[in-house]
C-alpha cells in the first residue's frame, strides 16, 4: 500500500489533505510541529494516520517521518506574508532549511515523489493577467520570497537527482478549518469572525485589490492529481479557480451570506500585500486534468456556514468538532481522541 506524508497535515490545507487520502483508505502519516496547526483539525479521524510531532528543521525527525514513504505532500510552512514582514528569518528557517531537509531526506529514503504547495506570491504584481507559470517571478515580501526558494530546491532536486518534484502554486486558499483567530488570519476567515463578533471587519487599503479565491477542495484535488500524473516532474502548475474577486465584492457575498449589514472599517494598505491576483489554469488542466470542482461562491457559502456553526457550539460552551466537511463517509469523533502520536 502507497505511503503517504503530508507535512503540516495538522494545519488547514494538509488536515483536509489527510482527511481525503485517509478516505481513499490509504495509509497516512503526518508531521507537523504543532507550531500554527492543531490535532483538532484531524480529531474526527481518530487513530486512522499515524502522527509524528516534529519540526522541519529537525533532521531526525525528518528522516523518520520519510521512512517508507512512496509520496509526500509539502504543506507544512509559516504561510503568511505580515507575519514574514515581522519574522523573516522564522519564515525562512520553516519554509526554506525546512523544505532543503525535506527533499535531502526524501531522496536518501527513496522517495518516488514530492508535490509541493507553493504561492501564488512568487508573481507579485504582473503588467499582464491572468498570472501564468510563464511569467518571470517578481517577489514583494519575505514570505513570497522563501516560498519561491524552497520551489526551486524542488525544481533542483528533480534535475540533480531525479527525484520526482511537481510544484503547485496556490491562490488564497479557504474553507473551514482556516484558522480565524491567528493576528495572520486570511481575510476570509478575519472578515466572518468579525461580523460574527459584532465588530466591523477592516480592510487594508481601498477594497478594489483582487484574489482568486479558491476552495480547499479544489487544491486537494490539484494535489492528488499532481502525485499520479506521467511526466509533470520538474514542472510548476497553478491551483486556483482561474476567476478573480474584489474584497468589497467579497465582504458583501459574506455579509449577504451572514444577513449583516456592510459596513467596513479602511485601514491603511499592508506591506507585501500584491494588488491583484488571478491564475491561469490552462496548464493544470492541460497536464493533470484539473477541473474546479466547487465554484468560488459555492465554498464561500458552505465556509461561512461552517463558521458560523463552529461560533453557535463555542456560544454554548460546546467544544468546536472539526467536523470533515469534504469526508461524506468519514464519522467525526470528539477533539479528544486523537491519531497516533509518536
Ligand atoms: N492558505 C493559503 O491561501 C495558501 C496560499 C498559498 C500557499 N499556501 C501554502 O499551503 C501550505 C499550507 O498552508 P495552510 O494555509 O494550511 O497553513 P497552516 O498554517 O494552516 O498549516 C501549516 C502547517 O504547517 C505546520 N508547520 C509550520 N512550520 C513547521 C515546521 N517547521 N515543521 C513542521 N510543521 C510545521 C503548522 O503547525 C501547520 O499545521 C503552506 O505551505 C502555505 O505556504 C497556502
């Protein structure tokens, strides 16, 4: 049986990641630090994976972590652009010496394949749109700047020791799980915990900026299609919806969505921060036969839901279950139960 490691499978990309391979009925492992994720996001699937605590830039634990291993999915980083403003080092050291140990261990144990989750933020900002693999980089914040890095170790491990690398680069992932209360929460999940809050969400700068908001599912399915598919080793793919959306637009979909009115707070616009983002998706579906399966206002509604139950149960002191939205047939346990942990 095909042994999977997904890294930073505690977090919310790889939790939903974890939860679709576990589904399959492959056997799953995760390493995670715990660092930004939680064993919650993977409680409701009990002792179905193995879980390895450890970090990136623990060579051990790594080389643990990547024993028997046929494919890995690369999530596990320090994702976001103001906190790599604040930390750059912290960024680097987690998505750079991380990623470097990551495929040196891989290679040495055999691994046939490495997909890795990369950033939309390697483009910056583009004179053309939409942004394609094509285009020369143009980083504008440390965050963008490691996660690039750490794709060219891949691109370079691919052509120096044939070990497998395909790159993904991902636009503003969301849906439940991502994480609202971090001060580096993504703006889908800040802009519902405020209005669930009662407090006015901000926006930093004018609201005309862009994104390709993108439902997790979607780059779960890019993921598994990028670990099976001939002849893509070497090679970088976006993972996006291929439409993009402004924050006022968004803000009113989810104030629509929550029935409140919209009344948002400017804020000056952030350092790093690109203007507007939009992929691309023509090589993807070329290459891997990838297809949005969930649309943009699709995700968006069932995200918001899922918050807005996750803030019902926290009202009534009932502790949040991570419940596996993209698991039809998975059961959710209680927080408590926990995978394996070595
Ligand atoms: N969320 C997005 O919109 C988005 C967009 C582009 C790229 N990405 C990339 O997708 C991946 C997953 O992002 P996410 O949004 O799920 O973030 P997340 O913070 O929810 O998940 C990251 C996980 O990695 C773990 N981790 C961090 N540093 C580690 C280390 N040194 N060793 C071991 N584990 C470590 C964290 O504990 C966490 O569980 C990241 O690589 C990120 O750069 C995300």
């Amino acid at each position: 049986m095909t042994t999977y490691l997904v890294t930073g499978g505690a977090g919310f990309i790889g939790s939903h990641l974890t939860t679709k391979l576990v589904e399959y009925g492959h056997q799953v492992r995760v390493l995670d630090n715990l660092s930004t994720g939680s064993l919650k996001n993977l409680a409701h699937l009990g002792n179905q994976f193995e879980f390895l605590q450890g970090d990136l830039c623990d060579r051990q634990a790594v080389a643990q972590a990547v024993k028997d291993v046929e494919i890995i999915f690369h999530e596990a980083a320090l994702a976001s652009v103001p906190r790599s403003v604040e930390h750059p080092l912290d960024t680097h050291e987690a998505c750079v010496t991380g990623t470097i140990n990551l495929l040196d261990a891989a290679r040495h144990a055999g691994v046939r394949r490495v997909v890795y989750a990369g950033s939309s933020s390697a483009y910056g900002n583009q004179k053309t749109m939409p942004k394609h693999e094509g285009q020369v980089p143009q980083v504008l914040s440390p965050y963008a700047a490691a996660k690039l890095a750490a794709e060219l170790y891949c691109e370079a491990f691919a052509s120096t020791y044939g070990l497998e690398t395909v790159r993904l680069r991902y636009f503003n992932v969301f849906g439940p799980r991502q994480d609202p209360n971090s001060p580096y929460s993504a703006v889908i999940p800040r802009f519902v915990a405020a209005l669930l809050k009662g407090d006015q969400p901000v926006i930093y700068g004018d609201g005309s900026q862009s994104r390709d908001f993108t439902f997790v599912e979607n780059v779960v399915q890019a993921n598994l299609l990028a670990s099976q598919a001939d002849g893509v080793s070497g090679r970088v793919y976006n993972a996006a919806c291929g439409q993009t959306l402004d924050l006022i637009t968004l803000l009113r979909l989810i104030c629509e969505r929550l029935d409140v009115s919209f009344a948002p707070h400017f804020a000056p616009a952030r350092v790093g921060d690109v203007q507007h983002s939009w992929a691309d998706i023509s090589a993807a579906e070329r290459e891997l036969g990838y297809r949005v399966g969930i649309s943009v206002h699709d995700g968006l509604a069932q995200t918001v839901d899922w918050y807005v139950e996750q803030h019902r149960l926290s009202q009534n002191k009932v502790e949040p279950v991570a419940a596996p939205l993209l698991s039809s047939g998975v059961t959710a346990v209680p927080p408590s139960a926990k995978g394996h942990v070595a």
